[in-house]
C-alpha cells in the first residue's frame, strides 16, 4: 500500500451534465481527510467518455466545489507538478502505458465487432448466462494477431481464469470475487480513448494519490484496478469506498430525482454549511453525538475508516431541518446578506428589501425559516390563500369590532395577546383560524410581533375589514 507521507487525495468527476450531490459528498470526505493530514486534495476532470460530454459542465463542477468552500490543492484551473488534470489531455501518457502493458503480458487486443459482440450478449442472455466478453481474442497467437493488425481493435484486461481474487477495502475489509465472473473489460476503445478503469489506474499512480475515497459503486470493478496495479508493479493506495447515499425508499440517489442535482439545492436555499454538515452524517457519526457541527470541526475528526459500510438514507426533511438550525445560527447581518444575495436576480423582492421595517422582518422570518426560499412568502406574501366561508366573515367582523376597541395608545403586545385569547375563548375559535383571518394566510410570521412592529392597528384593522 502506499508509503508516501503526504496524503494526497482525490475526486474525479465528469462533466456529463449538472454536478451530483454525490460529488460533494466524496469532496467533503476527500477534502476533510487530506485537510487534517496538512496533505493536498486534486479534481481531476473525467472527460475520455466523449459521447456523454457536456460543455459547460466542468464549470458547473467547480462553481459547485467553490459554493461550499472545499478548496482543491490541484486542478484543471489551478495546475500544479502532476497534470494535466483533464483525461482528454492526457492521451500520450495513456499510450506510453497502453504499450508498457502490452509487453508486461497484463493486456490484450481485441479485434471483435461490435456486430458480434452485440451477438454474443444476446445469445448469453437467452441462455441465462452471465453477459460478459467471452475471451476470443485472448486465444489468438502472434500471426494471427499480426493479420488483423490493420483493423479497429481495443485493448482488454487478462483476467485470471479462475481462481479467487481478494482485494482490501479499508471500510469492509478484505472483499473477494470470484474470477471466472470478472471479463476482460476494455482499457483503450477503438478512438485511443482510455476507458476508467485504466485511466484512473495511470492518473492516480502519476498523481502519487494516496488515498483513494470514492463511492461504492466502484466496488466491483476494484479487482481489475488492484490487477492493473500488480501487472505494472506499482504501489497501491488505500482504498475506501463509502456507502452511497439513497432515497427514503433505499433506493440509490440518482440523476433523475430532481433533488440529486446541486442546482436545486442552491435554488431551494440550502446553506453550504447545512449540506456539509448533512452530508458528513451520511455513513459518519460525530464522536460526541453531535448533529450541529462547522466543517473545521469535522476535518480535525473525521478519518476515512470510521465510515459504516451500509448506504445511509437522503433524509430531506432532516436536511430542511437542518438548514433550519444554520439559518438561526447566523446573526441577523449574516442572514441578510445571504438573503440579498439568494434573491439578487428577483427584482420584486430586492425592491421589498428597502423596507424600513425590513431588519425587522428578516428577525420575525428566522425562527420560521427552514430555506432561504421561505423568506419571501413568510415576509411579504399578503395574498389570501383562500376564500372565506361565511362564518369565518361574520367572525372576523366581530374580531374587527373586538380589536377595534382597542386604542392607539394601548396597542401593546401583552395587551393584544390577552384580547386575542378572550376572543377565542368567547367565540370558540382556535389561534390558527384568528391567524388566518388577520394575515390571509395559514402560517407565517409570528403573529402578535407582527401585529405591533410591522403591520400596525390601522393595517391590521384595514385587512379585517376586507374579510367581510
């Protein structure tokens, strides 16, 4: 395993549309660990799968890594002693080692057709046979090489025929696979494009990585990575692959559920602090049992071998709840300028903004925020949300009357509150229907500081009287 002193860590993304909450996920546990070990945390850009390029997409990943403050060391942008750190740049490097492990014996070319290995497939899963590659080309001899030599052809991994190869995650221990199920996978395409499993071998030894911390789902392909290794003799990093995060219904988080992209939780309000602090609860538990904690916090404690293995659950209701505890964290000057900045492209709402009683309404929505989102709807939405019936109009006519004797010199808090709690007893009414019939709305600001500070007797007597 590896013996470097400096931990030198990884994420390796690739731009094939809006950044996965899953790559801030494996940054924050890359980050955090290189982070604590004084070592050096890379991005480097996955961009040999042509087909699912995206442009702009690389820059969708790093406006995502610098929203939530996890720095990289080396990358693309920044450069550093190991580049380039894009794969499409890389090409000649891949080369070089396509040859060295061609002459090691690790590696083979194949010359198959797609025609035929389409074929194949269909003709192994009528059968009901495991559909991998079924190693004709591992067969030819050296003439019968030279003969195709003129033809499209990719290079494959020699996988062990039989036998068991065991490879160690530092998460579960050692893992073991049955080599007869493991195909020969392609490492070069027929465009000289390396697929991952070589390219990540190249890069991470040339990038002196480490630690390799990535998502389980490379589980399966570890034993072809471990062998690329042992056929180039090279030292291996430590492996560690965390749980991957799932639905409520254990079902893996996707691309296709809308709250996989890291877009949505910026338009929805999220703060960078609640998704790291979230984020490092899923497979991770606080020492203390703490579920409030700063990034600085979680780097000084956090080490890769205290991960559980089982796939935590994407609780949005906690996170909202969270963000919640972080939205009340701040001092109100923090919270404002977060808000200024969440609604700068909304005209209307900036234009609310110069309110005089706007600090004060920033300070009513905070303990009933849950997104930056909310502040809109719970500071300014005067709108009903509903029509009255006609027992709620002859109602608030009577708590137009009630309020109505209350007078400007009087109109108090504690005094409010006390005619407010009269009336419902009197009227048999519940708080919630008096909040709605004053406000238009079923929730909100709280209502009596609202009634005093913000709208005022005159406003509040105003919308009573358009009930009825």
């Amino acid at each position: 395993m590896a013996g470097s002193n400096l931990v030198r860590t990884r994420i390796a993304p690739s731009p094939t549309g809006s950044p996965h909450i899953g790559t801030l996920y494996q940054a924050l546990f890359n980050f955090a660990f290189a982070k604590k070990n004084d070592g050096k945390f890379l991005v480097r850009i996955e961009d040999t799968d042509r087909e699912r390029f995206v442009e702009g997409a690389e820059g969708k990943i790093f406006e995502a890594i610098d929203w939530v403050s996890l720095s990289e060391n080396e990358s693309p942008r920044k450069g550093g002693d190991w580049g380039p750190y894009r794969q499409s740049e890389r090409l000649s490097i891949y080369r070089e080692y396509e040859k060295d492990l061609l002459e090691k014996g690790g590696a083979y070319k194949c010359f198959c057709t797609k025609e035929r290995l389409d074929a194949l497939r269909s003709s192994q899963a009528a059968s009901k046979q495991p559909t991998i590659y079924d190693e004709l080309c591992r067969k030819l001899n050296e003439e019968e090489i030279a003969k195709n030599e003129s033809e499209p052809y990719v290079l494959r991994l020699k996988v062990p025929q039989e036998g068991n190869l065991v490879v160690r995650d530092e998460i579960r221990g050692d893992v073991e696979f049955d080599a007869s199920l493991i195909e020969d996978s392609v490492l070069i395409k027929t465009d000289g494009f390396p697929t991952y499993h070589f390219a990540v071998v190249v890069d991470d030894h040339l990038m002196k990585i480490t630690h390799v911390i990535r998502g389980e789902e490379w589980l399966p392909s570890y034993p072809k990575h471990v062998l690329i290794y042992d056929y180039f003799g090279w030292e291996k990093p430590y492996f560690y692959h965390t749980p991957n995060l799932r639905n409520t219904d254990k079902s893996k988080l996707s691309k296709r559920h809308g709250h996989a992209s890291i877009d949505w939780y910026r338009q929805e309000g999220f703060l960078p602090e609640a998704i790291l602090n979230f984020l490092a609860l899923m497979g991770w538990s606080h020492p203390e049992g703490k579920e409030e904690f700063y990034l600085s916090e979680f780097t000084k404690l956090f080490d890769p071998k205290d991960l559980k293995p089982v796939g935590p659950v994407f609780d949005l209701t906690k996170l909202e709840w969270l963000n919640g505890v972080w939205i009340r964290k701040f001092p109100l000057t923090e919270l404002k300028k977060r808000l200024l900045d969440f609604y700068k492209n909304d005209k209307e709402t900036l234009e609310m903004f110069k309110s005089s009683h706007i600090d004060l309404l920033i300070g009513l929505s905070q303990s009933r925020m849950k997104k930056l989102s909310d502040f809109k709807n719970l500071a300014f939405n005067n709108a009903s949300a509903r029509d009255l019936t006609t027992a709620e109009m002859k109602i608030a006519e009577k708590l137009f009357n009630t309020l109505s004797n209350i007078e400007h010199s009087d109109w108090r808090e504690e005094r409010i509150l006390n005619v407010l709690k009269n009336f419902k007893n009197t009227e048999n009414v519940s708080m919630k229907e008096i909040y709605f019939l004053i406000t238009g709305r079923e929730q909100g600001l709280p209502l009596i500081e609202t009634m005093v500070k913000i709208d005022g007797r005159e406003q509040i007597l105003e919308n009573l009287k358009s009930r009825f």
